[in-house]
C-alpha cells in the first residue's frame, strides 16, 4: 500500500423517519503521508438534543483531483448515553482500503 494524505470528515443529521435535518460538517487538519495519523483536535455540533441524531465519520485521502473516501463509519449517538462526561470510541471503518482492523478513536460528549 502506498502513502496516503488523510484527513476526517464529520457529518451530523438528526435522522427523522420523514425529513432529517443536517446539522453541518467539519473537517480535521490533513495528515500528509501518514497511515496511522493522530488529530487531538477538537469540533463542535450545536444540536438541541440526542434524539434520532446520527454522527457519520468519513476518512478521506486527499488529492489534487478529487479525494477519495478509505472508509466510513456511523454512530447513532443516543444510543450511548452522552452526557458530560467524555466517552471513548472505538469504531470500525468500513472500507476496501485499510485491513480489516482499522478502528477511528473518538472522545465524545454531550451538553445542553
């Protein structure tokens, strides 16, 4: 496998049975030639609540043309129980790209 330039790309949608409502995107620093990169870095959603809200993590390679999408994963976020206290995430990523063993590590929180 040869380099690749990653970056995260964070979508956030209140997933309703009729309409969903977006509620933005956010993209991390890409990390150049790196397979196995490190963020720290922090984004914010301003959301009125957990119900039906759906956060999408998306890693992308970036290039000159067009990116191209490694791998994805979803997490329904009500589901976990967020509240103040920051929670650890290791979410699969499903993808062609990586080996069966990549993970996207999160720290997530809620507050209203």
């Amino acid at each position: 496998m040869g380099t690749s330039d990653p970056y995260i790309k964070f979508s956030l949608e209140q997933d309703n049975m009729i309409k969903d409502k977006d509620y933005g995107d956010m993209k991390s620093s890409v990390k150049k030639n790196d397979l196995n990169p490190v963020y720290g870095e922090t984004f914010h959603f301003n959301i009125p609540s957990l119900n039906n809200m759906e956060l999408t993590v998306k890693v992308m390679d970036d290039d000159i043309v067009s990116d191209d999408k490694m791998g994805k994963s979803k997490i329904k976020l009500e589901k976990h129980g967020l509240n103040a206290t920051p929670k650890e995430f290791k979410e699969k990523v499903y993808n062609r790209v990586f080996g069966k063993d990549a993970y996207v590590h999160l720290t997530l929180k809620y507050e209203e």
